[in-house]
C-alpha cells in the first residue's frame, strides 16, 4: 500500500470514529445543532439532521487539514513513523 493509500486509510477511520461520537439536538428554531464533544470548536447547525451531519463532517475535515498545515496536536490521532510508513510502502 502506498503511504498516501495509508494516511488517507488513517484519516478516513478518524473521521469516521468522531462522526460516530457526534451529538445532535433539535433546536428551539428547528434547526439542527451538532458538534464533535472532545474536539473544541467542531460543530454545526443546519435546517435538516442531514444537511447537519454533512456540515459538521466538511468542519472536521477542514479543521484536520488546517491542523495538520500547523503542525497542531489531533486529539485521539497519531502519525505513523516514517520507518512504519515505509516498511507498508
């Protein structure tokens, strides 16, 4: 597997273990309120519980690629080493 084939593998199982973890309310305004609890920062609103969920994952993606651009600690995500890396390239 190629090491690109392996970060994305990574951060696509991230992604998806947080989504998991997201929280959802109906708001007073019907809208929909979500966000990701231990990642501060990370939520949405929309009008619908789908247009909700799709808009807190474009978040958290945004928010991962910002973080990695910065050098910024990820919450509950580690980087494999290099050796590792290469040894599955």
């Amino acid at each position: 597997m190629r090491i690109c084939g392996i970060l994305s593998s990574m951060l696509t199982d991230f992604i998806g273990k947080k989504l998991h973890i997201a929280k959802y309310k109906l708001l007073e305004d019907k809208t929909y309120f979500g966000e990701i609890p231990d990642i501060k920062g990370i939520w949405a609103n929309a009008k619908t519980l789908e247009d909700c969920r799709k808009e807190l994952q474009e978040v958290l993606e945004d928010w991962l690629v910002l973080s990695i651009k910065s050098d910024k600690k990820i919450p509950g995500f580690r980087f494999p080493s290099t050796s590792s890396l290469l040894k599955n390239a």
